[in-house]
C-alpha cells in the first residue's frame, strides 16, 4: 500500500542531507509519496529552538495529513506536533538521532556552557524522544549513551522530574545504521602501497586535530616518512592547528583544504592508503566508514562507535585500547602496509553492511 511520508530535517546539509536524499529515493522506488521540509544547513542552535514554528507553518500550508512523519534530532518534535496536531492524529511519528545534545561534547569556548544555557538543547532532544512513537539511532554506541545520559540530566534538574523517562524511551528504541552509497567506493582497487595518511572529517575540535598533528609530528621524528591528504568539511571558523599543519609539512601534503566535487573527493579517498582516527566524538563516523570502504587501513581508537565498523577477527589489529598503543599500531601498518592491505576486502564487506541497498528492508519497517 503506498503511504504518505513527510520527511523533517531542519538541517538539511553534510551527512543530514545525504541521509535524508538517500532515504527519500528508497521510498519513492517502493512506490511511496514523499514530501521534505527543510531548511539549510546553519545556526544550529537557533534550527533547534526554532525550525519547529516556522516548518509548522509549511506543513501546514503545503502537506496532508502524512501516515509516517520521520524528524531527525534537530526538531523540537513536540513543538512541531502540538502547532500542526490537527494534521496528525493519525500518523506514526519517527525519531531519527544522527547525533544528540545530551552527550555532543561542547567547545570550552561556547558562551552557552558559562551561561548555563547548554541543557536547553538536550532537553530538546528529551522530549522529542518521549514525543516520538518510534526511535532510531545511527549506532549502538549513540543508543546505549544517549539512554545513561537521560539519568544524569534529571539529576541536574531541580524538580518535576520523573524517572521512568529512561525505561519508555529506552523501550521504544532501536538502531537502524546510517544508509549511505558505498558500492562505488568499494568497486575500485587499491594499487598503491605508499604511506599516505588521511584526514577526511570536519575541521572541528571535536575532531581532535591537535593530536593528529602531533602524531604527524612524532612521527617525522622518529624517522617514519609518509605523504598526507587533507580535506573535509570545512567551516569560515575553525582550529588553527590546520595553518600550522599546512605549513608545517608542505613537502609531504598531496592535497589540503577544500574538494569541488563528491568524484574529486572519492578520487582523494583512493588514492589515500592509511586512516588514523584521533577523533573524540563520532555518533556513528561517516567519514572513517567512507574511508574504509575506499580501502584505507584504519587505525582507531576503542571509543565511540568505531568498534561497530571492523570486523571482530580483526579489532586486534585495527581498535587500540590506548593512545600509546594507537601509535604502535599506525607505524606497524605503515611499515607493513602491503599485509595490511590484504584485509581490505574483509574491511571493506563489514562496511558495505550500511550501503542502502544492504539496509532497504530494516528502513521500510519503519513504515510499519
């Protein structure tokens, strides 16, 4: 039976809209009618405490009554519902977490931290949770977090709080892997067996590019040549440490900085060979699955949801249980990289697990 799916995403930009493109062309190939209401990609705390209003207002100018309303984590979901509810008396509301609030580790520098202002935007994500009829995580690593951190906000709260939120939120949910396209990633081989390290994640401090550039620097010292990409997401803002890195290793950078086109990038992603990861905050790691998928051998650190995308014969190998022994790791495959690059098809199927065609059945159930 074709159904009715209005798809709410007021972030509509990077992986948020890759998700939401990819999710509305597998709907639409089963015969669903599926309508966006987006905005862009910017002011992401004003998108949080305002989308709601004005895409009410949309919905209610331009839709009908939906049978499925699937909203990512940067809708106030009850909001949204309460100004539009004569619209959706009927319909199953779906909750999609790319990230959250309650866990999304924030910048020293953010004014709302010494304003005491930061719990809004968790609580945010709370209500939404308890307003959704059906909750999907990008990782087990986010469901299992984002659920201990509900006890831990209540404890901050003053009053009128209650206790069962964790256990009906927590009943409710599921993890339904982020869809992306991979195959094409995976369909070319990797010839090269040169040292060149890559960097492919957003130009944020959340990312932990200090410690990459120190590793590049430890690694110049003990003698260890190698080659570097550099690209990534890329805001007006962002760590210094990039400039220093650019200048710093001129000699060994092959590509820095911004990327015109998905095939350009996708070309950079195989000519690269080794993926170090030093970052601190992943609710699923779009960038390092991508990477994977390309035949990069990666080097991870035994945090966030890194774990979920290696196979468990080879966590040895590539999941380090500390910073010290990350960096034995990364020389070891340096050094021996030809052996490491026979685990690639391994790396590379465990991977492939997310690629749409692969996930086409778990998404239609949320139509269910």
């Amino acid at each position: 039976m074709t159904k009715n799916i209005v798809i709410v995403e007021p972030f509509y930009g990077g992986s948020h809209k890759q998700w939401t493109d990819g999710l509305t062309n597998l709907f639409e190939q089963q015969g669903h009618k599926v309508s966006l209401l987006t905005l862009p990609a910017r002011h992401w705390k004003w998108r949080m405490q305002g989308a709601a209003t004005f895409l009410a207002d949309r919905f209610l100018e331009e839709s009908s009554a939906p049978d499925v309303l699937i909203a990512s984590d940067m809708l106030d979901l009850p909001a949204f519902v309460g100004l539009t509810r004569e619209r959706l008396q009927d319909t199953k509301l779906c909750l999609y977490f790319h990230e959250n609030q309650l866990t999304y580790p924030w910048s020293a520098t953010d004014p709302d931290i010494t304003l005491k202002r930061d719990l809004s935007y968790g609580m945010i994500n709370l209500k939404s949770a308890l307003m959704a009829d059906e909750i999907f995580f990008n990782s087990s690593y986010h469901q299992k977090s984002f659920i201990e951190a509900i006890g831990q906000l209540i404890s901050k709260l003053p009053d009128a709080t209650n206790k069962t939120w964790t256990n009906k939120i927590e009943k409710k949910s599921s993890v339904l892997y982020l869809g992306m396209n991979l195959k094409q990633l995976t369909e070319w081989h990797k010839s090269s067996t040169e040292p060149i390290l890559l960097w492919n994640h957003r130009w944020e401090y959340d990312k932990n590019p200090e410690v990459f550039f120190n590793t590049l620097m430890k690694l110049r010292r003990d003698g260890i040549t190698f080659k570097l990409i550099i690209c990534g997401e890329r805001g007006e803002k962002y760590p210094q440490v990039f400039d220093q890195l650019q200048e710093e290793f001129k000699a060994e950078l092959l590509h820095f900085g911004h990327v015109e086109s998905k095939e350009a990038y996708y070309r950079l992603l195989h000519r690269a060979t080794i993926l170090p990861v030093t970052c601190n905050q992943d609710f699923f790691g779009g960038s390092v699955v991508e990477a994977i998928a390309a035949g990069c051998i990666p080097i991870l650190p035994d945090r966030l949801a890194y774990p979920e995308h290696i196979p468990e014969e080879l966590k040895e190998s590539y999941i380090s249980l500390s910073d010290e022994v990350w960096y034995q790791q990364l020389v070891e495959v340096i050094k021996r990289l030809k052996d490491h690059q026979q685990n690639i098809p391994k790396l590379r199927r465990k991977v492939l697990s997310y690629d749409w065609e692969k996930q086409r059945l778990q998404y239609l159930k949320m139509l269910n």
